[in-house]
C-alpha cells in the first residue's frame, strides 16, 4: 500500500500500485508520494 499527499488539497489518498494519477478529492495532478502509510501527527 503506497500513500500519496497532495499538497492543493493537504488530503491523502491509498493505492496498492505505485503510481497516482490526479487526486480523488480536487483533481490536481501534482501529488508526494509519502514513505510512510501513516500521517505524522503534528504537534500543537
């Protein structure tokens, strides 16, 4: 399972394959893979 952040959005989305194509959410292409599943919790 692979983990993309797309910074428009700042949403996440999961796919088993190791590419993305366009975020689910608001369709922008620009995406981060992410090394870890999990979203770092930030501090505050």
């Amino acid at each position: 399972m692979n983990r993309f952040k797309y910074p428009a959005c700042g949403r996440n989305q999961y796919t088993s394959t190791d590419t993305a194509q366009g975020c689910v959410y608001c369709g922008h292409q620009k995406l981060e893979k992410m090394d870890k599943l999990e979203p770092e919790e930030s501090e505050g």
